[in-house]
C-alpha cells in the first residue's frame, strides 16, 4: 500500500516536472525542473519496473546461493553488502562519457539529450546492466564473451571479443583527445595535469611500501596533492620562464599522452594505475556529490532553446540530424555497451543476495543517467553563443576571433570577442575559442555553478580544477582501457604463438602494449591535426561501436530470457534492442552513404581529395590533407566492420530464438545449479560480510 | 550515534578497500585454519594484480 501511494506522488511530482519543462517552451527554464523530473523518473523506475523486472522476469531467488557465497575465497569471490558493491559498481561504471556525450549533444538544444537520457537508461541502460549483472551471477561470473559462447554460439562469441578490442582502440582516442584539447595552448591546464602523474606514482610508493593496503590514508594524502597541484599550476601559468615549459600545440601533447599510455601499460599496476584509480575514484565520488549541491543551490536558468535550429542535420559541433545523431552521441548516460563488461566482471563476484542486483545494476546506472543530466545542465546554462565559440572547430567558423564571432552570431546566438576574452581571462586562459572536444565547455559551466554557489572570485581555479578532474579521470579509463586491450591482444596472438599468451613475459608485455597503443595513438594524432577538431568524426565512431556492444549484450540477454521460454518477457530487453539497432544501423548508413562530406566518411574524403588536387586547399592544410583522407576511409570500413558485428550477433541470436519456438536443440548455456544459500537475507547476517558494514 | 558514525566509517573502509586486509584473515582464520596467511604486503600486491587484470574501469 505504502509502495502504491509512494508511486502515485512520485508520478505526480514527476509529471509536473515534465509538464512544466514541455509548457515553459517559449521562455527559459529553471534547471530544477529537470533535476525534479529526472529523479522522479529514476525513483518510478527502479521501484516499479526493475522490481518487476527482478521478480518476474529474472525470477531473482533470495534462497538461491551466488557465487559470492559457493565460491567465497576471501579475494575476488567474497559477499559483500549490497551498499558496498553499489560504491564499487558505480565508481567502475562512472566516466567521463556522461559528461563528454550531453556536451557534445546540446547543440540540439537541452531537450533532446535530456529526453534520451532519462528515457534510455529507464528502459533500456539501467535494464541492460541490472540484467547482464543477473546473468553473469547465475553463471559463476562469466564475462560477457563467454556468455555469448555459451549462449549463442562460438559466432557471438568471436564478435564480442573482437568487438570489445575495437572499441576499446577508439575509446582511449577520443578520451586522449578529450585531454589534448583541453590542454592545447594552456600551461595551467598542462602542468596540473601533468603533476597528477608524479602524485599518483608517490601514492602507488606510500602503498606499496610505506603503509601497504591503507588505502584511506594514501588516498587522502592524494587527492589533497591534487588540489594543490591546480593552485600550483595557477603559480607555473605566471611565471614567465615556467609556463613555456609547458605550453604547447596539440601534436607534441598527443605524442605525450601516447608515451604515457604506453608507460602505464607496462610499468607495474601499483605504482601508478592503482593509485591514479584511487585518487580518481575520491575526485569523482566528491565532484558529482559537489555538483548536485551546487545545482540545487545555485538553481540556474538554462540559456539554451529547448530545441535548436540544428535539429535539421547542419550542426557545427557534430553532423547529423537529431535521429538518429542524439542517440549515437549520448551513448553514456543512456544506455552504455561498455557496462556489460563490468557488470560481467567483478561485480557479479561480490553479490551476496540475488535480489541485490537491482540496487547494484539499476541504481547504478540511474546515478550515472544522472550525472549525464548534470552535464546537460552545465553545458545549456551557458549563453548559447558562448557555448559555440568554445566547441565549434576552427575549420567551421574559422580561426580568426572575429570570424567566429560573425558566424556564431548569424546563427542566431549573439556573441562578442570581448565577451570570450572577458570569459577566457576569468578563468585563466588565453582563448577559449576553438576548444573543442568537451571538456573545456564543461569545465567553464562546472566553473560557473560552483564559482555562483561556492564563491566567484575563484573562477579560474574552479576552472582548472574541473579540467584536472577530468583528465584524472580520464587518464584513468586511458590506463586502464590500455592495459585490458593489452591482456586481449596477447591472448588474441596467443592463440596463434603459445608464448605471447604468457602474460608476465616481458617481450609479450612488450609487444601488445606497443600494438594497443600504436593503434589508438594513431586515431588520437589524427583527430589531433584535424582542423576540424577531430571530436566530430571520432566521437560519432566511438558512439556507434559502444552501441554495437550494448546490441552485443543485449541479444545474449534476450537469447537467454528467450530459452527460458516466456516471449512476453524477452521483450524487456528486445525493445531496447531493437531500437539500439534501428539507430546504429540508420546513422552507420548516413555514416558511410551520405553524399555530404561534412557526414559521410567517403564523402568527405572524397571532397577533400578533390580540393586537394584542385589547389584549393591553404598549404598547411594540404599537407595533412592525405593522412585526413585514408582516416576518413578507414573510419568508413570500421563503420561497415561495427554494423555488420552488430547484425551477425543480432541475426546469430534470432535463429537461436526461432529455434526454441520451434521446440530444436538450442546451446544449453551455463547456468549454475540451484545451491541453497546458508546466509540467511531476512536478518541480513552475512558470514564475511564486515559486520560493521550492515548500514 | 557513535553506533552510527562507527557504521558508516566501516563501509567507507569496505567500499574503498580499506579494511579488506582485515576481511581476508577473518576469511582465512574460518576457511583455512592452521595455514599461514599472506603478510599485508603480500595481500595488497595480489589484490592490486587481481583487480586490474580484467576490465574493471569504464567510460
């Protein structure tokens, strides 16, 4: 009873919310109301669709024993309180996805991006990760590539590793990418970043050999390292002689943060990912806490229009008309193929209760769909005309201020080049035209909620601390995204040369980590010399890949519920499924069709190749101009290579389906025998369970 | 209160990896009796390999 009335407010708050944000079309919006709307929507969400999801369709078992329990060995198989594997879950989970995709989508205006946000996770992010999360746990913890085996067929399975390896190559580009940008032409940016490196090796020394495993005390020693090296890089951007140590374009930066990544790879974990993970865990759990505060306390009018004029395909950040573009471009925050990994990982080996996959799987991901909406927010309570200048590449609007400014303001949002001089001098840089990628429109919004809620006077550290949060963060998923791609290509080789498969061998060591990094370097060096800014064709391409592997997850959930034999149910994952492979195969169409060189791929290298031989093009743009075009190519076949995947899974797990309609043999899979657990859930008394952590 | 604060302190230690050293000998002591446990260092070094073996960070 208690429950239906709780729905029935929720539902009411939630529609007036909404209601206010559909009728207040013509004039600004407090951002409030979506605030209130989002966490209506994600409350009526988990109460009522996952709790139903987890009772009828999982048929979750409160009796039944996980693997945490059957297998408990003290280390990666232990139960663990489910507010505890929560923390865990989320800070895997959380990147810098949700913050860079919303940026990037607002040119639409700030209600497509929101609607997909809420809706997808809803629907279809939260049911993904709650229900792949369920199935690993029955299944020992298997990962996502051998649940695909066993369910599907060796077929599924090759397509999801394969899979997984490509998208992991332009995962790190676009972060790198993401950093470069963000660092181009700004000494306080890059010395703060680059003193995040020496912090997190001391960490990495302070627990391994100081105080090995105090993990509190090493993080607290770090993270307040950290906010001194944003006000240390403040003292190096003065100084006249330090500041040119550290002032660079963008190729020379690239080439670092490809020296650095290859350097995490093979150097041991604890002396810098471990500890670097640690220190970005703390920022993170303490900068999205900060921003919902500041949000709320600081309310602000969004200044962008609800829906932009951009809609129709011309946008300048990115190509594309809103469908299917939104939905490629926000792939964090709504629904995230990557999560599949994780919730096929190391959580599944610390759930303790069956029925906790709700909270760990849904809740998780409602608070990373969250965090997406506050990126929304930082990024539409800018002046739309500012939010332009800092996020349209120079070889749209042009590289000259006044330039820009012309163009930004003949599309309707008014903006001066002493507005952005103004604005660029608060926060501490020298321009701020031209700094595409993100982050640094983020990090300007971040700057302005915190500087209004938490004191203005502060603008460029706030500024320069969200972009050290950022490329912590980052470079983390950088390490980390490096160091997995490593241990797949050296089981990949391995299969061929028994000795690369010997993970601890120093030349195996060497060489994958020299492949992964050569391959994601090189996608990062082009969108680096692209003048275009390189983040609108990357970032589509690492929308659409990410997607294929949310349709790669999927169609094992859906073959699953399917062989369980309730097609009614097998919907909960089909429809987003259907749905993920409508928009991936429609934009990977445009991608590759499209006669407009600003969407297509081969169009664009086509058109480029044509002005090339023509003369038209300045000469330092054609001598990049060869390298622009074969990328151009390339990126077009890895398209085709994603949506073919996406199609051979899909279609792999429609003829398992049909088969069990038609009563054949199908793949038994996996599934663990039902052990009755000896931890009793009703009084939550947990054997291995810290007792102290029963909150 | 003091219950409180004591509880949650815990879980921060749980969630962070904190206490896991201590988990792992409570474990040890009921599951193997009578082996010698790893040292602390020991411990931290396999769990830190552990852990970033698989994909364990995301986007």
């Amino acid at each position: 009873m208690g429950n239906k009335i709780l729905g029935v407010v929720l539902a009411i708050i939630a529609a007036f919310a909404v209601g206010g944000i559909a009728l207040n079309r013509d004039e600004p919006i407090n951002a409030l109301w979506i605030v209130t709307a989002a966490v209506c929507i994600y409350l009526l969400g988990y109460r009522f669709y996952a709790a139903w999801i987890t009772a009828k369709v999982l048929s979750a078992d409160a009796t039944r024993a996980t693997p945490a329990e059957r297998l408990n060995n003290g280390r990666d198989f232990v139960p663990t309180h489910r507010w505890v594997v929560f923390g865990h879950h989320f800070a895997a989970i959380a990147g810098p996805g949700p913050l860079v995709g919303p940026t990037l989508a607002a040119q639409f205006g700030y209600l497509p991006g929101t609607l997909w946000i809420l809706v997808g996770s809803v629907i279809g992010g939260c049911v993904q990760d709650m229900i792949v999360l369920f199935l690993s746990t029955r299944r020992d913890g298997r990962s996502l590539g051998q649940m695909a085996r066993d369910e599907l067929g060796p077929l599924g399975g090759v397509a999801a590793l394969i899979g997984t390896l490509m998208i992991m190559v332009i995962l790190i580009a676009v972060l790198g990418l993401v950093v470069v940008n963000a660092m181009k032409g700004s000494p306080w940016a890059t010395s703060t970043v680059a003193l995040t490196i020496p912090i997190a090796i001391l960490v990495g020394l302070y627990l391994r050999r100081i105080r090995p495993g105090r993990v509190l005390e090493g993080s607290i020693i770090g993270v307040t390292l950290l906010v001194l090296s944003v006000w240390a890089g403040g003292l190096i951007d003065h100084s006249e002689t330090l500041r040119g140590w550290f002032n660079h374009p963008g190729p020379p930066l690239a080439l670092a943060v490809i020296v650095y990544g290859w350097s995490a790879a093979i150097l041991p974990v604890w002396l810098l990912l471990a500890p670097r993970d640690y220190l970005s865990t703390f920022l993170k759990l303490g900068v999205v806490a900060m921003l919902a505060i500041a949000i709320v306390i600081m309310h602000p009018v969004l200044k962008m229009p609800a829906i932009t004029q951009f809609v129709d395909g011309t946008g300048p950040i990115f190509s594309g008309k809103v469908f299917p573009f939104v939905f490629i471009t926000i792939a964090c925050g709504a629904i995230s193929g990557f999560h599949a990994l994780v919730s096929s990982g190391t959580t599944p080996k610390l759930i303790t209760n069956e029925t906790d996959v709700r909270l760990v799987g849904y809740g998780s991901m409602a608070l990373e769909s969250f965090v997406g909406i506050m990126a929304m927010i930082a990024a539409t309570l800018l002046d739309p005309g500012v939010y332009f200048a800092i996020n349209t590449g120079a070889g749209v609007v042009g590289a000259a201020a006044a330039d820009a400014v012309r163009t930004i303001s003949g599309w309707g949002f008014p903006v001066s080049v002493e507005q952005m001089q103004a604005l660029a001098t608060e926060v501490g840089e020298s321009t701020l035209f031209a700094r595409t990628g993100g982050a640094p429109s983020l990090a300007v919004g971040m700057a302005s909620i915190f500087g209004t809620s938490f004191g203005r006077g502060l603008m460029s550290v706030w500024y320069h601390f969200a972009i050290m949060f950022e490329a912590v963060f980052i470079l983390t998923t950088v390490d980390a995204g490096t160091r997995v791609g490593r241990f797949m290509v050296q089981d990949l080789i391995g299969q061929v040369w028994k000795p690369m498969a010997k993970t601890s061998w120093y030349p195996s060591i060497l060489i994958s980590s020299t492949l992964i990094v050569a391959a994601w370097g090189y996608f990062l060096y082009i969108g680096v010399i692209d003048p275009n800014g390189g983040i609108n064709i990357l970032w589509p391409l690492f929308g659409i890949s990410n997607q294929m592997l949310a349709s790669i997850a999927l169609s094992v959930a859906t073959g699953i519920l399917i062989k369980k034999g309730n097609f009614k149910h097998a919907l909960v994952t089909f429809v987003p499924l259907a749905w993920l492979a409508i928009v991936t195969t429609t934009a990977a169409i445009q991608k590759i069709f499209s006669a407009d060189p600003k969407l297509g791929f081969f169009a664009g290298a086509n058109d480029l190749a044509a002005k090339l031989a023509s003369g038209a093009l300045p000469p330092e743009r054609a001598a990049v101009a060869p390298q622009l075009i074969f990328n151009q190519h390339l990126d077009g076949w890895l398209t085709v290579f994603f949506t073919v995947v996406l199609w051979i899974v899909l279609v792999d797990m429609l003829r398992i389906a049909a088969r069990r309609m038609r009563g054949q043999h199908v793949p038994t899979g996996s599934e663990a025998p039902y052990t009755v657990s000896q931890l009793n859930p009703a009084n939550g008394d947990v054997n291995g369970v810290a007792s102290g952590a029963r909150a | 209160m003091k219950q409180a604060v004591r509880t949650v302190w815990e879980c921060v230690r749980t969630v962070s990896g904190d206490n896991a050293y201590e988990r792992y000998l409570t474990h040890h002591a009921q599951a193997h009796r009578g082996t010698v446990p790893l040292s602390r260092r020991e411990f931290y070094a396999q769990m830190t390999d552990q852990k970033w073996s698989g994909v364990s960070r995301c986007c």
